[in-house]
C-alpha cells in the first residue's frame, strides 16, 4: 500500500523525505532511534505513524503516546482512520487515560458499524491496570508508559504490553525535568530490549534531542558513545541502536509565513483599586481589543492571551462593557 492509500492525501516534503531515506540508513525490526523536528501541523503523527509501521516490521504493532487528555482524545480518531487502511481489520485500537472508558485504568475499544467510528468500553481482557496497552495499537497520555519504568503493581504486564509496539511519543519537549529522567530511563530500556522509538517535536532543543538519543544508545549499545553530530531544524536524524551512526537530514519546509506584529503600550497601574474594581492596565487593554473590531466589524476574529487568571477575568468585564451585547 502506499501512503497515499494510507492517508488518503500525498505526502509533504518531511513525509517523502522518510519514505525516500529511511530506508537506506534503519533496518525493519531493529533497534533505532528516529527523531523528527517539524513545524506544527506539518504532518509530523503522519510521518512518526508511517515511519513507526516500517521500522516495526509485520510483528509489531503501534503505541502513540501523548501530554495530555485533550490531545490524545483527538489523535485517536486519527489514528484508528490510518489503522482501519493500514492494518488487518481484526486488530483492535485501545485509547488509554485516566477518563477513558470505566474506571480510573480503563480503556475505549473502535469499531466500525457501518456508518463511522464507534467508541465502546473495550473487553475485559483489556481492562484493568495496563492491560490497554495489550492492543495492537494504543493511544495513550505519557504517563501510561512512564509507569513501566516505576515501581508500580502489574509495570511488568504494561512493559510486556508495551515492548511489543512501536513507541511514539508526540511532544517530547513537553514535559517536566522529572518526567524527562523517567522518558530517558523508558527509551534506555526499550533500546535495551531492541524496540525501535520515534520521538515528535516542533520545539525540542537540541541538546535535549541529543540527551534523549544517548539515553536510548545506553540501552541498546551499552558503553557505546553517542558520536557529535548537529541536529537539524526542520527535519529529522536517526541513530542506529547496534552502531550508534547518526543520519540527519535537513528538510525544508516550503512554507513562508509572514507575520506583521505592532507593539502597543497599556498605560496605568495592573493592580485594582477601592473606585475600580478593574486595573487600569486590563482596561486598556479591553479598549484596543474593542477598537480593532470596530475597525474589523464582522470580519474579524480576536485572541487575548494575558499572564495571570485575575486579568484574564478582568479583561473580560471591561470586555463586556466596551463590545455591544452581540
């Protein structure tokens, strides 16, 4: 099948850049680390969902890995679409999180009846403490596989569950110095057991992409080091687990933004006062939100992002006080 049967849509520049590369420095089946660094919504779950498939081989199946519940709720739908082209339609699709299904470990089973997807508590063979990553193809929230490497009740059933897919982690930056140790302990015993990792991010430093690379090498080529390499915004590298040889390829994104950005000052204090229960600050900063839509009327479309919940709520009455009722 091709990634078009696939996805249903061609592939961009970073998708055909794996499709056209990937195969010359990974082998199926084997240890390695692939890393991608793209802009977001540039079709990154996309490419991670295809290159995961090639790397795995037949054998194994696909563990997407998540921050957060909203974000995995919605990668879901995407995922069981590329699962019911890509996939026997035997093999089930497990969403995982602390809300899913019934019960603080429980899980969502897809199927298709005929006119969609249909979300239904999955069996009882795969409820309960990490049994959802028994599936063939999981989504999940991160903590879902940072718990494999605690000391927790049943963290052997996860990893065994676990260690059988593909693991692909979206947002790899995304997370707290804590949660990054337990990420490097999980990509040092998954390169250990030679599974391969795809790590997706469109803000990951480079220093941490190489820390997260290491960590993996640790397990998988114990006492090897991690040789220098740079690597590349856009694009992605790939470290083979047996050798530590990196690949980087730079691609480039073929989309230019332009942005014009005017600076406007909010005079007077951001503390309230006994006569005004709205800062001065927030107030003027409701007046420029309501000048723009009496320049753009109907047409326009305003985001007001301020830095604490107290001003956020006093814009909002000083908002309500400027904009007419509709």
């Amino acid at each position: 099948m091709t990634f078009f049967d696939w996805f249903r849509f061609e592939p961009n520049t970073l998708q055909k850049s794996l499709l056209d590369l990937l195969h010359g420095c990974a082998v199926p089946g084997r240890a390695g680390l692939l890393v991608l660094m793209w802009p977001t919504g540039s079709g990154k779950t996309e490419g991670g969902l295809w290159a995961a498939r090639w790397l795995g081989g037949p054998r194994m199946g696909v563990h997407l890995a998540l921050p957060s519940v909203a974000t995995t709720d919605s990668a879901f739908r995407r995922v069981w679409r590329w699962a019911r082209r890509a996939l026997a339609a035997s093999s089930p699709v497990t969403l995982a999180h602390s809300r899913a299904g019934r019960g603080p470990q429980g899980a969502l089973l897809s199927h298709d009846d005929g006119d969609g997807l249909v979300l239904a508590p999955a069996p009882e063979f795969l409820q309960g403490r990490g049994r959802p990553a028994l599936a063939g193809v999981t989504v999940s929230t991160i903590d879902q596989v940072l718990l494999a490497v605690l000391r927790v009740r049943h963290n052997v059933l996860r990893m065994g569950g676990l260690t059988r897919k593909v693991l692909v982690v979206d947002e790899c930056h995304a997370y707290y110095p804590y949660m990054q140790s337990l990420l490097r302990t999980v990509l040092a015993w998954w390169g250990a057991l030679g599974v391969p990792v795809v790590l997706m991010s469109a803000t990951l430093p480079r220093s941490l992409a190489r820390s997260l690379a290491a960590a993996y090498l640790s397990g998988s080529a114990p006492g090897l080091r991690l040789p220098e390499f740079l690597p590349a915004y856009p694009g992605w590298f790939h470290v083979d687990g047996l050798t530590g040889h990196p690949t980087v390829e730079a691609v480039a994104t073929g989309r230019k933004r332009l942005l014009a950005v005017r600076l406007v000052g909010l005079p007077g204090s951001p503390r309230a006062t006994r006569r005004d229960a709205v800062p001065a600050c927030d107030r003027a900063r409701a007046r420029v939100v309501s000048q723009l839509f009496e320049r753009g009327r109907q047409r326009l479309f305003v985001l007001t992002v301020c830095n604490t919940v107290a001003s956020a709520q006093n814009t909002v009455l000083a908002l309500k006080a400027f904009l007419p009722r509709d």
